[in-house]
C-alpha cells in the first residue's frame, strides 16, 4: 500500500463532502489514525453528522448512528437479554454501540446516566452487561457531535468523558465561497451515501502501526513535557493536563505528522493538534478573559521553541 497516496485519498473525499474546511478534516482523519475518539462541536446545521457519516465511509467501517435525547437509557445503547420461549433462555441483543463507528449525534442532550455508559466503552473497548464483559468490535470509534452548553435541552459531558475524547474540534460556518458551493451543488447527504470505502480493517491497522512508528527525539518530549508543565502553573488554566493527556498530545502529533509525510514529529506538528487536542480537558483561569482554545494558542507563544 502506498501510504501517503492512500492518504491523500483519504482527505481528497473528504473534502468533496465537507466544502472549505480542509484543516478540520485532516484533524479528523489524524485522530482516527492515533486510534482516538472524536467529538464534533458546533451550532446544528453545519455538518458535524454530515462529516460524521462521511468519516465512517471513507474508512470502510461498519457503523451504526444514535440520536442522543433526554430520555435514552443505556441499555438502549449496550442492548438486552429477552427470553427466548424456543431455546428457553434469555439471548442477549446487541445495542448499537456493538459496531466499529458510533455517531452519537448531540451526545450532550442525553442525562449523565446514558452518557456515562460510553465510559467503559471508550476506555476499554469493552462493556460490561448484566455481570458479564463483552469485547465490542475492533476497531472502536466514538464520533460524537455536540451542540453549544448555550442551547436548551443540553448537559455539559462530565471531565472523565471528556478527557476520552483525543480531539474536540468545530466546524464554523463555510466562507462565501463555499457556502455557494452548498447551495448549488448536491445534497451532501446523497454525496455520503455515495461514497467508496478506501480501507479496509487490516489498511488501517497499518496505518495505525505507522503511526505509532513515527519517531518522537528527546528534544520533542523535552517540548511537550513544558506545555504540559505551563498548563499546570496555574498562570493559563485553573488544574493542568494528566499523563493520559500529554499521551495523547503525542499521539495526534504522529498522525499529522503522517499525515505530513514525515517520519518524525516536528514542534509545528505538536503545535497544530495542540488546541484541538487539550482545550477541551482544561478550564481557563478567571481573569483569562479568553476560551480555552484562544488560551491554550496564548500559552503556545509563551513557551519556547525547541
């Protein structure tokens, strides 16, 4: 296979689908490449299930959507056991969340209880169902979407959810241009119905594999240890990132760095994922007066370049 052309392809398609967002993209393709879970913020009616479905297709996975709201409980996503008169036993049915790809769409309408469901699910690949644990398929994605803490009807995910999350990104609303595009062109939804897988289960596991060869030198950790270090001065943001956080800085900055064409990770690969990668995990100090994105871009230009 050859890698950076399937890449490319990957992105190319994509593209086709999600008009004028080519940075946000390749955030996505980068994260499903690192093997993280992903989470789509923005207002509806910009793409976010659009993209979410065009994710699942382009990488060849077998993937099943949930409309998240208040009143979804978790079996609704782990499954049941209903007895079988003809084999007089109970039988367990499988949920939705036993497929590749889950799009949870606005998994922030759902109540603490069915959203804390996910948490074993995207930690460990694995559920636990009436006592008994059950493997889920490999590979596992959670593709959520969210709408803004602003709107009604909304509950904010809690910490330990969030940081399952590898990157948290938002679309924005497309430029002019593109924005013509859309009006113009076809539906987007008959586009994705139309798209080609371009992997298969074993492509991105290699895929994966080279990831995860991407060499990181001493002076790179060097530069993600201080990032890590500044956010948890207490200057930037009111508690720092973990471990489990500077990990998955890492991770990300391999796959763009992949994604670049490059076997090594550069400090601009680290920088680009960065705000995408942690904004989501950290609160800002009081007198900050920014978002966390804007905060963690702030932070970057104070620490120094390797």
């Amino acid at each position: 296979m050859d890698i950076q052309a399937k890449l490319t392809s990957l992105l190319d398609q994509l593209n086709t689908v999600i008009v004028g967002k080519p940075d946000q993209t390749q955030d996505c393709v980068a994260c499903l490449l690192a093997g993280g879970h992903l989470l789509i913020e923005d207002v509806p009616g910009v793409g976010k299930t659009t993209l979410a479905h065009a994710l699942a297709r382009t990488f060849g996975l077998h993937f099943s959507r949930v409309q998240f709201t208040a009143d979804l409980m978790p079996s609704d996503l782990l499954g049941v056991s209903i007895y079988e008169r003809s084999q007089e036993k109970f039988i367990f049915h499988a949920g939705p969340l036993f497929a590749q790809v889950l799009l949870a769409d606005e998994i922030n309408r759902a109540s603490p209880k069915t959203q804390s469901a996910l948490l074993e699910a995207m930690e460990e690949k694995q559920v636990t169902v009436e006592g008994q644990t059950r493997p889920l398929p490999t590979p596992f994605f959670v593709i959520a979407t969210q709408n803004p803490m602003d709107q009604a009807g909304t509950y904010a995910l809690p910490e330990s959810q969030l940081d399952r999350f590898l990157m948290c990104i938002s679309l924005g609303y497309p430029s002019r241009d593109a924005e013509r595009q859309l009006l113009c062109g076809v539906d987007r939804r008959e586009l994705v119905d139309k798209l080609p897988s371009l992997l298969t289960p074993a492509e991105l596991l290699l895929l994966q594999q080279q990831v995860q060869a991407v060499h990181a030198g001493a002076p790179l950790l060097d530069y993600v240890q201080d990032l890590m270090a500044a956010t948890r001065g207490g200057q930037w943001f009111v508690q720092g990132l973990s471990p489990r956080a500077g990990i998955a800085v890492l991770r990300a900055a391999k796959a763009r760095a992949l994604l670049a064409g490059r076997n090594y990770v550069a400090p601009d690969d680290v920088r680009a994922i960065l705000p995408q990668t942690i904004a989501h995990r950290l609160i800002p100090t009081g007198d900050a007066g920014r978002g966390a994105q804007e905060q963690v871009r702030a932070m970057l230009d104070a620490v120094p370049l390797p």
